[in-house]
C-alpha cells in the first residue's frame, strides 16, 4: 500500500536550451534539494525510445523525496524564488511528474498482498 506521508519520487524529463541558465541552476540545485528533505537518486542523457508517445528528452533526472511536503516547500520555498527561474529558462519541453515509492505493483494492479487474502 502507498504511504501518503512517504517518499515521492520527482521525475524531471527536459532538454537543455540553448543558455548558460540551467548548468547555474545545477550548481545551486543539489545543496538546496537536500536541504529540503530530498536526494539525486539518478541522472541520465537519453540514449534511444523503445516505445511510447512522450516526445524524448536529452535530459533525465530522478529525485526521491522524503514526502509531499518537502517536495512542495522546495517547489515553493520564496528563498528560492531566484534558483526556479534558472531551471524554468535553462530547459525546454520540460516534464515533472511526481510518483509514489512503491515496495512493488499489488497497489497498482489491485492485487492483495498475502495478509490480506481470504
């Protein structure tokens, strides 16, 4: 079952534009996503589609988040007003979803788990 007050992941899709904005952004970025309760799980540079309609993206960054809320007081923190301008201006096509930490798929494919069967 998902834990509404665990751990998000923050899913960043983009490309680069074509300005100095966002390779800012990252010198900043990392010091103040861990100060507000999150982590760099993984980077990425694209390397091919398989599959699917989202038009790719060079760019992929996958964050943990300790939970909603740190997500959000990152996201809205006004002492940042200044760093999110930097990532909005320094990418294109830039995709953020967030999804819940998942032990495994019984909650999305409705299955059970093993206490709960009767």
């Amino acid at each position: 079952m998902t834990d509404p007050d665990g751990p998000v992941y923050a899913l960043n899709l983009f490309d680069l534009a074509d300005n100095q904005d966002y390779r800012a952004y990252a010198r900043r970025s990392v010091a103040e996503v861990t100060a507000h309760g999150g982590k760099v799980v993984s980077l990425g540079r694209f390397r091919r589609s398989e599959t699917g309609d989202v038009e790719p993206r060079q760019v992929m960054v996958l964050v943990e988040w300790e939970s909603i809320e740190a997500f959000e007081s990152y996201r809205d923190d006004p002492a940042l007003a200044d760093l999110h301008p930097l990532r909005e201006n320094g990418t294109t096509g830039y995709i953020w979803h967030l999804f819940d930490k998942l032990s495994d798929l019984r909650p999305v494919l409705n299955v059970p788990a093993v206490d709960d069967r009767t």
